[in-house]
C-alpha cells in the first residue's frame, strides 16, 4: 500500500514535470530537418501543340497491357476509327509489362506518327 502512494505520487510529479516542460516558454522553437533533404528543382516540359486536323495523319494507340484493359482498348481503336476514318489509326501493344520501357516502340511513333495515346490503366 506504502509503495501504491510512493507511485502514484511520482507518476504526478512526472506528468507536472513534462507538462510544465512542454508549457514553460512559447518563445523557443524547435528546428527540424526536412529527411527529405534538397529536392531538385521539377523540370517542367510543355504540351505538345495540339493540330488543327487529324486528316491523313498517323496516330499510334499504344496498350501498355495492364491488366483487364483489352477490352477497352479494341473498343476505343474501334471509336476513333469510326469517328475519325480519314486518320491513319494504329494499334500497338508495348513490350513487357506498363512499367518496363519500349525505346523500340518510342523510336517508330517519332518516326512515323504525328501524335499518341498511350494507354495506362485505371
């Protein structure tokens, strides 16, 4: 019982002790470090500029094949086909998975397209 008081009145004096301690002075401050450190500045690249026509232009549809998208992907080539019939559609699938690069793929739609979509899921 002696020990329960002896205790409970140091859990008491603690709780004084760091609460007065927190509330003591509003005036310093505390500095803390960003773990982030020095981001680099964000290289900002304009939009393409967008063409007054798609008329006999070429424009690449690129599945990245993620997953389930398939579907969505013939049916929207199927779309722009009909909506767009004087605009050279096609259809591509990239190599390996979205994450995984096509420079291969990137080359021909430079070469070869005025424009693309690269379809990526969600």
């Amino acid at each position: 019982m002696k020990y329960r008081s002896v205790f409970s009145l140091l859990i008491i004096l603690l709780s004084f002790v760091i609460t007065s301690s927190l509330f003591a002075s509003e005036t310093e401050k505390i500095v803390v470090m960003n773990p982030r450190g020095i981001q680099p500045e964000i290289r900002k690249i304009p939009m393409a500029a967008r063409p007054k026509t798609l008329d006999k232009k070429t424009v690449y549809i690129v599945d990245t094949k993620y997953p389930n998208t398939k579907p969505f992907v013939n049916e929207l080539f199927a779309a722009l086909k009909a909506k767009y019939p004087k605009t050279n559609w096609v259809l591509r699938d990239k190599f390996g998975g979205y994450m995984d690069d096509d420079p291969e793929l990137w080359k021909e739609i430079k070469e070869k397209a005025a424009g693309a979509i690269v379809l990526i899921g969600h």
